[in-house]
C-alpha cells in the first residue's frame, strides 16, 4: 500500500469528482489512514467507519442483525451490507467495505484465519470478493487493505460512463 497508489486513486476520484466513503473491521481503518496520508485527499475521500463489533456494524452502518445472524461478519452479504451503509451514511459516490479474520485466533473450518470479504458498492451496484490470505495478523490485514485500494483502482479504471462521471452521477441511495 503505497502513497503513490493511494494518491493516484485520489486523483482519479478528483477528476471525475466523485465522493468516497469506507467501512473497515479487520483492517480497522488501514485504506482511510493510508488516503489521509496524502495531502488533500479530504476533496474526494469522506471518512470511514471502523466498525470492529457486530453491534457497530448495525448501528453505523445498518446491517440488518438478522443478516449477521444468518451468515456472520466474514460473509460476502455482510461485506456488501457494509459497502451500502457507508455509501449511505456519507452520502458517497462510491463506498468500500472490509469484514475478515486476521487471526490469531477466530477461524473456523468454513472461515479459516485470512478469510476476508471486500465490498464495493458503485454506482448503485454493490459487488463482493473472497480473498485468501496468509501470514500473521499485520501481513493479512496489510493485504487485505492492499488489495481494496487496487480493487477501488480497477473499478474505476473499468467505468466506462455507467453513472460515474460528474455529471451522470447521483449520491448514495443504496437499497436498505
């Protein structure tokens, strides 16, 4: 995770004017430290919610309890509940969500340690990702924090128009 890619991201969001947003549990806020690490980055990155607990998920965020019930925090549905409720909660043009087991401890046989879920929702669109990782603690979440900035990076390099230029765009209105 790089100043480099974080402000190209950031430039990138600036040029087409858009507004991001982010919900973080297991990196507990390593994509927004790293966008706040460069200058003027408050012209396109929002805030995120560092929602550690299930109870600040539902809170903050609006997770549905009986969502979390059902699949649990590391879950692809989770993930893109958390993506929806911070596009929602900052009125954001793009919103991102990481929900994972770091480790030591906490894995189970369907979600060993390094399970970890990213949320994009963008556009109206709320997608999901499984990642696998290895190593200790720190290295899980250093990749998982990682391979959010470089996703956020392919979305937008993707968006051939789709409602994301400034212009064409609309503010969060994710369906609760």
């Amino acid at each position: 995770m790089s100043l480099d890619d974080a402000g190209a991201l950031l430039a990138t969001l600036a040029d087409r004017r858009l507004k991001l947003a982010g919900a973080e549990s297991c990196t507990g806020g390593l994509v927004a430290a790293a966008l706040t690490a460069v200058p003027g980055s408050s012209d396109s990155f929002m805030g995120t919610v560092v929602a550690y607990a299930n109870a600040a998920k539902v809170q903050m965020l609006g997770v549905q309890p009986d969502l979390l019930a059902a699949h649990g925090a590391v879950s692809r549905e989770c993930a893109m509940a958390m993506a929806e409720g911070a596009a929602k909660a900052f009125g954001a043009d793009l919103a991102y969500a990481i929900t994972g087991v770091a480790g030591p401890g906490g894995g189970t046989p369907d979600k060993p340690v390094g399970t970890v879920w990213l949320g994009l929702w963008l556009g109206g669109d709320t997608q999901a990702r499984r990642l696998s990782l290895s190593g200790d603690r720190a290295a899980i979440r250093e990749a998982a924090a990682r391979s959010m900035l470089d996703w956020l990076s392919e979305s937008l390099s993707d968006t051939t128009g789709a409602g994301l230029h400034s212009g064409n765009r609309g503010r969060a209105t994710p369906q609760a």
